[in-house]
C-alpha cells in the first residue's frame, strides 16, 4: 500500500486471467514438482533452484524468440553501457 500496489486477484476458475503463470506453474509442476522426489526440505530447495537455473539461464523460451531468459537481460544491461 505505501508503494502505490494493489493487489488483483484472477477470478475463480479463470486460469486465462493470467496466462503466462499459469504456463509457469504447469511447465514447473510436470519438469520439477512430478520428477522429482524430495527427501527432505533442503533437497527440495536444491532441486527447485537448480530447475529454476535451468528454466531461466540455458533453455530456450518460444515467446522470445527461442532464446534463454538471460539473454534478454544480458542484452539489455549491454544497451546501457555508454
């Protein structure tokens, strides 16, 4: 509130509301959640990041371009250096 942020929430059963999480928590549910078994609390915070490492840093993303996350931010911090 202090920040000027309101919250929206999707309507119930609307998932198209927010299309691009909705595809997040699906590819993260079937690629990390489903594949893995977590023994303990720390074995799941490992998995979890080495999968997010994987999603954002290496593999390639279809509605950029075919190119990894990082690549965009990379690019980008390069058209700010004078």
């Amino acid at each position: 509130y202090l920040n000027g942020v309101t919250l929206d929430f999707s309507r119930p059963g609307k998932p198209t509301d927010n299309a691009f999480i909705e595809s997040f928590n699906g590819s993260f549910r079937m690629e990390c959640l489903n594949a893995s078994w977590f023994l303990s609390l720390n074995e799941a915070r490992s998995k979890c990041e080495k999968w997010r490492q994987e999603y954002n840093e290496v593999r390639p993303h279809s509605s950029i371009g075919n190119k990894a996350p990082i690549e965009l931010v990379n690019a980008s911090r390069e058209a700010c250096l004078p």
